[in-house]
C-alpha cells in the first residue's frame, strides 16, 4: 500500500507531491487505496495515461465520499472509469443519474428491488460518447423511483447542497446535489416534466432540457416516451454547452449573444407562484432590460393549455412501460409510485390520441410565441426547495411542474438558469426556452444573461 504522496506519485506517473491538490487527496488516503491501486493498473495496462488528471480524478473520489454521501446523492462510484485519452471532455468527471446504462453497473432506477438485478452488457450511447469524449463517468447518481415523481421510502431522496434541511428535488435530485456541492462540474439527468430544470432551480445549478430528440435516450429506462428526454446539469452555461455538444454529437457554440426576450407574462402572473419569486424575477428582467437586452411581454395562454395535455399523454404511456409489473408484483413499488402508476391503469388510452392530436394543433401557436425574438423567460417553479418532494398527487405536487411541463408537450429546448437566493438564502432559477432544434441560440442567449447577472 503506498504510505506517503511521493509513493502515490510515483505509482501514478510521477506526478509532483508538491501539486496543491494533493492536501484533500492525502488527508483521505487510506479511503482512496482502492482507487490509487485500480489507476495504477489501468496505467500499467496502457488503458489510461498519468498526468494531472489522475489526481484530479482521486479529489473527485474523495468528494463523492466526504461531500456526495452525506448528501445522499451517490449510488455507485467507478474505479478508474474507461475512457479515450483525449477528447473535447478530457478528464472531466461527469456522474450519472442511475437511470441510464453505464455497463457493469446495475440500472436501479431508485428502487431498491432492481438495484438487485444484473449489471449492463454495454453503455447507453449517451455513455459511450462522454467516454470517446474522454470524460471521466465517475458515479451514478440518486433518483426518484422510476424518475415517477416520488421517492421508494427505504431510499430516502438527496438533500439540497444550499441547504440540507431541503430537498434537491427530482427526478434528477442527485445529479443536482453533486453539481450543486461541487463535486462534479456536470451531470447527466432525464426530464418528463421537469426532472432536470426543477433540481436544477432547486440547487441553484444550470439544468438544459435539450430539443425533444436531440440526445439519445437509448438504454435509459422510460417513463413517457413522447415526453423523455435525456439532458444536462452543469455548474454553467459554458460546461452545459460542452457536455450538450458531446451528447448531440454536434456542435453547440454558446458564445454570448444579446438576446432579444419575451417575458411569460401568464406564468409571471400566476397565483401559484410564490410572490418573493415573482418580485425577484421582475427585477432580474428589469436589469436585463437596462443591461441592453430587448424585453417583451408575451400572451403565453397557449402554454398552460399544452401543459394540461402532459398528463393524458405521460400516464397511457408510464401504464404500457410499468402496467404488467404493477399488475404482476405491486410490492415492487413504493406506495407513492404505486398510486401513480395504479391511477395510470385507469387512463383513457383514447385520451392519449387526443392530446398528441390536440398538441398538434398548438404547436404553431406556441411556435409564434418567438417570433422575433431569441428566447422566452418565465418562473422555473412556483416555489422554491421545500423540505421533501411532493407526491405529484397532492396539491404541492401538481403545480411543481406547472411552468416545466409545457416544454416537454412541445418539445422545445428549455434550461433554468440560476438567478439569485431568496430572503431564506434558498437557490431559485429562471427557465429560458427556445425554439425546438436551436439550442445553440438558447445557450447563446443563455450565456450572455448569466454573465449579465453576475
């Protein structure tokens, strides 16, 4: 076992002792061994190079344990995870929310019965490209059962990093709290109505729910797949477009760019919304406009009718992905995810078509929503991190995704960006959204109000 940071160098490639991350990394040593001797042999094998990195990949190990942990976030951690040498990502840590295919590692989708079945046999492609993108995926990442909307009570939810007397939120709640502490710059989620951008606005983090298509959600378990998407939470804008390039195989510039926004005046107004959050988000536009940003008022009644259509569509489809189980073993399930999926059962499936129709006949009315303008911009939650994530059942729970959900209908890129703390000193977000298939313009715009927050 190596006994001193000189030892540790050496078995690593001679990286210098003297390097200032070693303290946190030598501090926790004892716990790291397994993580030194897995880096060392993956060195020896020629699987991967030493250099800086190396140890920036040990600190990450030693966050997850002293950081991640204790905020309940962490579900699995990858020794020396594989990964190409070099790539656009080189040597980022990116964690994973375990709902998504890492190969070796069981899918346990927040339910402590499938934590118990077999590992993947391979990545899901969003893996396999952060790994050609020489990412480091370090860890899966704690989640809401089945990404349903509630926790499985023997496997209590991620506390918010800001304030671990609250909840991160969910779905994606544990990628948040890692992005949020600090432990990882970015993290992978999934998002049916808003599992990205409320954990994101939650934990005062960026959370992007691309274009509906954009990112492959092969190997990822389903919820409503005319609803999934695969997204991003980020420390930033700038990470959030780096990690979106990779995962689109595209392209994603997000270079600042002075936007042109319409402000969602319906949603703004709405009784939902806590009145701190709707002072506080007025005066942000207010700045915006005097920073040189065009502002707008935009009539977004279109946007409340699309989102009453999610349910329709999201319970027909959850009942086709999770209705024989649910028939079948009933105890699989918690009860708050049971109830859901049971109410699922009872859907009109006739119902279904009619949304997905009635979508149709929306989606060039909300479209025109952007019509000479960059981005739209509205509340990204009606409150902020309450202490444990409502059941979508109850009347907390129905009006969380009230201002998220509608993007999902339409397919349109959306991200909550962070905005600022409340009198409590808890996180809160705007949501930003685009048109579908422009997410590059969304970043744009996206990047130029974070710098303009600051």
């Amino acid at each position: 076992m190596p006994t001193t940071p000189d030892d540790v160098a050496r078995l690593l490639g001679g990286l210098p002792a003297a390097d200032p991350r070693w303290a946190a990394v030598w501090t926790a040593l004892p716990s790291l061994t397994g993580h030194v001797q897995a880096l060392q042999t993956a060195i020896e094998r020629g699987d991967r190079q030493p250099g800086p990195d190396v140890l920036d990949l040990l600190a990450t190990y030693e966050a997850l344990d002293r950081v991640g942990r204790p905020l309940r976030a962490v579900v699995e951690v990858f020794d020396a995870p594989p990964r190409a040498p070099h790539g656009p990502l080189e040597g980022v840590p990116v964690a994973v929310k375990d709902m998504i295919d890492v190969a070796g590692a069981v899918r346990g989708d927040g339910n402590p019965s499938a934590m118990g079945g077999s590992p993947a046999a391979h990545d899901a492609p969003v893996i396999t490209r952060l790994r050609t993108a020489a990412a480091d995926v370090v860890a899966t990442t704690s989640l809401l059962e089945y990404a349903a909307g509630a926790p499985h009570p023997d496997l209590p939810e991620a506390l918010n990093p800001v304030r671990p007397d609250r909840t991160a939120g969910g779905s994606s709640g544990g990628s948040a709290a890692l992005v949020g502490a600090g432990v990882v710059p970015a993290a992978l989620g999934t998002d049916t109505g808003g599992s990205i951008r409320l954990p994101a606005h939650y934990c005062g983090v960026v959370g992007l729910k691309p274009s509906f298509g954009l990112v492959p959600v092969d190997g990822v378990t389903p919820l409503s797949p005319s609803l999934d998407h695969v997204g991003v939470l980020a420390r930033d804008v700038a990470t959030t477009a780096r990690v979106l390039a990779v995962l689109a195989d595209q392209p994603v510039p997000a270079e600042p760019a002075v936007p042109r926004i319409g402000v969602l005046t319906g949603q703004l107004a709405h009784p939902a919304l806590d009145p701190e959050l709707a002072r506080r988000t007025r005066a942000l536009i207010n700045r915006l406009d005097q920073q040189g940003a065009t502002v707008v008022e935009v009539d977004d009644a279109v946007l409340f009718e699309l989102g009453d259509l999610l349910v329709p569509i999201l319970l027909p489809e959850a009942w086709a992905v999770h209705g024989e189980r649910v028939s079948s073993q009933p105890g699989w399930y918690g009860p708050d995810t049971l109830r859901l999926f049971q109410a699922a059962g009872e859907a009109d499936p006739a119902a279904r078509e009619e949304a997905l129709a009635r979508r149709d006949e929306l989606l060039p009315a909300a479209a025109a929503l952007l019509d000479g303008l960059d981005v739209l911009l509205g509340p990204t939650a009606p409150y902020v991190a309450p202490e444990l994530t409502p059941p979508i059942d109850t009347p907390e729970g129905e009006v969380e995704g009230l201002f998220t959900g509608p993007f999902n209908v339409t397919g349109q890129p959306a991200l909550s960006l962070p905005a600022g703390r409340t009198d409590d000193g808890l996180p809160f977000g705007v949501q930003l959204i685009g048109r579908t298939g422009e997410d590059a313009a969304l970043l744009a715009a996206a990047a130029w109000i974070e710098r303009a927050l600051r």
